[in-house]
C-alpha cells in the first residue's frame, strides 16, 4: 500500500545460547577423512579362468611376464563374476 510504512524490527533484549564460540565448533572446522577402499575387495568371485594367446602369432622372443586380472561382472538370475587371468608377453 501506498505510504505505509513495512513491518517493524523488533530486536531481542538479550540472546539465550547464541555464544560466539560452539562445542562443536572444531568439529565443523576440521576436514572429515574419506574412506575410499578398493571395490575390488568386496567383489566375491564365481569361478576363474585363464584366456590362453596362440603362440604361433606370439614373436619368437616374447617371454612369458605373468597375468592381468580383469574382473568383469555379469548378473543373469544368480550372479557370475568370472577373474580372467591373461597371458601377458614382453619382446625386447
């Protein structure tokens, strides 16, 4: 409405338990630690196989180095999480 005035401020007389300084106020200051793990190690496995490379198309030199884990993960009715252990070759 045209020349009223807003609604008035009105200020408390005195503040109850409005204190500069919380007992939780270090606990908001201090940075919280992220746990992060592996999602790996909570994965249980079905069952494993190892995928073989054709050695005829491997370089007469390629050695033998180990096996990378790939999980991969599928869900039919029941679950099937296979870890495929690959061959992995070096050649010099």
């Amino acid at each position: 409405m045209k020349g009223e005035k807003g609604q008035a401020k009105i200020k408390a007389k005195n503040q109850k338990g409005f204190t500069s300084n919380h007992s939780s106020e270090k606990e908001r200051q201090t940075p919280k630690k992220e746990n992060k793990g592996s999602k790996k190690a909570g994965i249980k496995i079905d069952r494993e196989e190892i995928l073989e490379y054709p050695q005829e198309l491997l370089p007469a030199e390629a050695q033998f180095k180990g096996y990378e884990e790939v999980i991969i993960q599928d869900i039919i009715l029941a679950t099937d999480n296979v870890l495929f252990r690959k061959e992995k070759y070096y050649s010099p």
